[in-house]
C-alpha cells in the first residue's frame, strides 16, 4: 500500500500520478505531470463508520488547472449530474470564489460546491461505480487542487 499524497481530510490531489478516483487510493496508474486524486485511507475508513442514518453534505473547495480547468470541470458537472442522482444524491450549491475576507494565510478557492448525499454510503457506492469513475475523468483533468470535507448538520439547527 502506498499512501503517497495523502494528508488530513478526506481527499487529495498529488502532482505525482493520474488515476481514477477510487476508495482504493493505493494502487494509481502511474502518469508523469498529472494529478492524483486519493482518499486519505484513516479518513475515509472514520466517514464510513460513522451512523450512516442520516444525509451527509460535502464541501468541494476547488481550485482549477490554468489551461482550461473550469470548462472542463462544467463538462464533469453535466456528465456527473445524472450519476448523482442515480444514487440519491444533489447538488445544493455551486458557485465561484471570491476574495477571501480574513486575515491570515487563508487562500482563496475558484469554485465551492456542496453536494448531498442520501447516506455515507451512497457517497462510497457512487465513487466506485464505473460509470462515475469514467465521468470523473473529466472532473480529475479539471483540477490542480481539491478539499473535500465531509459535513453533518448541526444538532441545535434541525
């Protein structure tokens, strides 16, 4: 098993390989100058244990490739869309970033998006599902840096 590229979160991307996203994050088809995108193994294995009663939201922070990112990233949402829902799954919210307000070493994202999913596993099954992994090809060209943070609701806020 390799865990290279991995780091606290979810999920990753490293400028050292290309694949398919995948739970298994340890066995990339090498390709010199693309990215990676890649479960941390620990927090995906902590998301998947926990209660999977009830919907779970994800925080995509995007930052895209130079040379066309976010065109090619509209393409993956059209593409994507329709697998989303297959598994119960929608889009919230999407929309560009704009200067960040705080002071500090916070840097800002081009893109957010929060994506809801029925149950933590529907999310697992969706980025196993073949038909998913070839759309997310054209997302995973899209990108040179992703945060992807699972969110549950607050209890106070039902």
């Amino acid at each position: 098993m390799n865990p290279e590229g991995a780091r606290l979160g979810i999920l990753t991307v490293s400028r050292k390989s290309t694949r398919y996203l995948s739970t298994d994050a340890f066995t990339p088809t090498m390709s010199k100058g693309r990215e990676m995108v890649s479960f941390s193994p620990a927090a995906f294995d902590a998301f998947l244990a926990e209660d999977d009663d009830s919907p779970v939201v994800m925080l995509n922070l995007l930052r895209f490739q130079p040379d066309g990112g976010r065109e090619r990233y509209l393409k993956y949402l059209q593409l994507a869309e329709p697998i989303l829902a297959r598994f119960g799954a929608k889009i919230l919210f999407g929309g560009d970033g704009l200067p960040v307000l705080t002071t500090g070493e916070a840097q800002g994202w081009d893109a957010v998006a929060l994506v809801q999913y029925p149950r933590r596993s529907a999310f697992k099954a969706m980025v196993d599902d073949p038909q998913y992994q070839a759309a997310f090809q054209v997302g995973q060209a899209a990108i040179a840096d992703i945060v992807l943070q699972p969110l549950k609701r607050f209890d106070h806020l039902k």
